[in-house]
C-alpha cells in the first residue's frame, strides 16, 4: 500500500471526528469499525455511519468541488477519479458504502461476465469488492437502476456479488418514511459477506410522521433566493395550495402542485422546480436539512454548486436505520453456527430467491 494514501488513512478518523462535532449517537460494539465511502460527495453515507461510530478510512469523488466540501468538513481529501485508484491502495474496511451515479445501464452485460461491465461506475466498485471483501456493503441509486434494462442492472450487480460470497437483499426506500419531509424514493442494495445469511437482516420499520416542513425553513432567506415576479405570479394563476408552508413543484408538462413535503431534490433540476409557497427557491441550508445533514456541515461554494451537491447526496435518516440493521446483522451472523440447523430451511428459500438472477 502506498505510503501517502496508508498515512492519511491514519488520520482520517482523528480529523472527521473532529470536525463533524457529532459524537457518535451510538458506540457500536461489533467488529464492525470502519468504512469507505466511494463516490462519497458530499458525505451523505459518512454522517450515517459516523452516527453510529463508524470510522472512515478511505473516500472518493471526482468532483473536486465535493472533494474541497468533503475536505471541509470531515479533515481530509478524498480521492478523485475511483479508475485511478488501485484496490489495493484502499485500506481495509468492515463496511463499504456507494452511492454511485445511474448509468446508461443498458450498456452493463447481463450474464457475460465483468469484462462487459468495464468503464461502469458499478465495475470500479466490483473491482474494490472483490480485493478488499469488506464484511458488508451498503450501495444506493435511483429508484429506477431496480427497472432499468427490465432489471438487467440491478441483477447484474446481485448475481456479482452473490459470486463474490455475499448474500444480498434490495428494496426501494423513501426519505418521507424517515422523518424527513422529502419525498426521496431510491433502491438500496444491502450485502453481507457469508452466504444464505440475508434472513438476519430487517429493513427498517418505516417512521409514523416526518418533521413538519415549518422546522425546516428559515425565517428570514436572502432576496437572491426569491423567483422573480412575472415566475411567481404565472405559477399562483395555475395553483391553488391548500396549505401553508408547502413546497410548489412544477413538472415537466408545466403542471403545478404542492404538498407539506418537498418533492425529491434533484442535481440538475430547472433553477425554479421547486418553490417554497410559490415564491421563493430553498437556501443551502434548507436542501441540507431535507436531506437530514446536521446544523454543523459548514456550506463552501455556490448555491448551484450546493443545490447539485445536496441533490447528489443520501438522506442520512433512512442511511443510518439502513446501517443499523447492517450492524444488528452482522452481530448475529457470528453466532450463526449456533442456529446452523434451525436456519437451515431459511437459508434454502433465500437461494430460491436468487434464483431469476443466478439461472
Ligand atoms: C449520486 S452521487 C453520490 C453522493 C453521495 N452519496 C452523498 O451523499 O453526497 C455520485 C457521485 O459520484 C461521483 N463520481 C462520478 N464518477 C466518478 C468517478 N469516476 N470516480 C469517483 N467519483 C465519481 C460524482 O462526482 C458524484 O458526486
């Protein structure tokens, strides 16, 4: 392993403890410690795991903006471009955590082998997987990566990983189910290194209420952030709300609505997609927060930058309920041979379940 990257894996834990201020909110205590965080923009997956004591030892972004608002708030640089980087330059990590961009999927090969996978996003993390084999894997995308190609995608990255060793369980998850008001739909893909093992793992439970929109908003925004009139008054000739606050979305065909929740943020959305009561855009701060990041994350660089950054990112609620399960798992998983034969027939309907993926 190369000096520079072994060394600042070293201080990595030190640095981001310190800057994110956030004591973890649980001392985990499994053998589980540390992670990477590939694709890791803006630190969605690094708050989540550093709340539950997680400690990062190797990121990665090719987005020099990320990386200086990664650099700023957690101590150190990530890597840039995950091509460049040899798997063997990665430390070892327990956990590794991807949040990689959709691809045009129907270029990934279906059942031809890695080769026809090579220059994905998806490939570079098969690539790290299967030198480093961390004990689980917790990757996310957008909800359509699960019907892409008629599913093609997403079994391409299960049947990978089930022949690297780990069993393997998705499912679409929404940020509104955990406490943040921000409709956010995205496949998760959770993977534990043993085979057969996936039964031990619980998706979390859904969260009755999310946190009212009023708790989100600032009292007083800056002027830059309002719509200009001619935009405000052509949006309230075409709608009515039936509350307040609410957040105005307006589609691709022109419609407008509004609900109490925030549609999802998106990175390249139209500058006015979204409006707070048909007025005005959302701060910085106000993204972040629809996104669950902490009051601590200091803001450097543009509001376009942020707006794309924020949208890009993970909500770390519904990260975190994820990790714990992962971590509840894994606790399990070591006194497996103990249920060995009372598993036996759960493990067998988990294969089943594999099936249309591994025939
Ligand atoms: C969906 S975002 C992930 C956001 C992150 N999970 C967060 O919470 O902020 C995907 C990220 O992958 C990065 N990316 C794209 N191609 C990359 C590459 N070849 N190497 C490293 N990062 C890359 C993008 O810059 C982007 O920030």
């Amino acid at each position: 392993m190369p000096r520079s990257i072994d060394r600042r894996s070293e201080t990595i834990s030190e640095n981001s403890a310190k800057l994110t201020n956030s004591k973890p909110l649980m001392k985990q205590s499994s053998d589980i410690t540390t992670f990477s965080d590939l694709f890791c923009g803006i630190g969605g997956f690094h708050y989540a795991a550093n709340q539950l004591g997680l400690e990062c030892v190797f990121a990665c972004d090719i987005d020099q903006a990320c990386r200086e608002q990664y650099k700023h708030n957690f101590g150190f640089e990530p890597a840039a471009d995950i091509k460049l980087v040899r798997a063997e330059e990665v430390p070892d990590h327990d956990v590794l955590f991807a949040g990689f961009s959709c691809q045009p999927f129907s270029i990934i090969g279906d059942r031809r082998g890695l080769d026809d996978r090579r220059g994905t996003l998806y490939h570079e993390i098969l690539r790290i997987v299967s030198v480093k084999k961390p004990k689980a894997l917790v990757l996310e995308n957008v909800r359509q990566f699960s019907t892409n190609s008629n599913g093609r995608a997403l079994n391409a990255v299960l049947v990978s990983l089930s022949n690297f060793g780990y069993s393997c369980q998705w499912k679409i998850l929404n940020a509104l189910d955990f406490g943040l008001p921000q409709k956010r739909e995205r496949v998760i893909v959770v993977g534990l290194l043993r085979p057969g093992v996936m039964d031990l793992f619980q998706w979390p439970k859904p969260i009755p209420n999310y946190k009212p929109l009023a708790d989100v908003l600032e009292q007083n925004p800056a002027q830059r952030h309002f719509a200009s009139e001619t935009i405000r008054k052509k949006r309230m000739s075409r709608h009515l709300p039936k509350t307040s606050p609410a957040i105005w979305h307006e589609n691709k065909g022109g419609n407008v609505s509004s609900s109490p929740f925030s549609c999802v943020l998106r990175a390249n959305a139209s500058h006015n997609y979204l409006l707070v009561d048909g007025e005005r855009r959302l701060t910085p701060r106000e993204q972040l927060r629809l996104q669950g990041f902490p009051e601590s994350f200091e803001v450097i660089g543009s509001d376009s930058q942020i707006r794309k950054q924020v949208g890009n990112a993970v909500p770390i609620p519904m990260i975190r309920s994820v990790v714990e399960g992962v971590l509840s798992a894994h606790s399990q998983i070591k006194m497996l041979p103990r249920f060995l034969h009372s598993r036996r027939k759960s493990t067998k309907r988990h294969l089943r379940g594999l099936m249309p993926y591994l025939s």
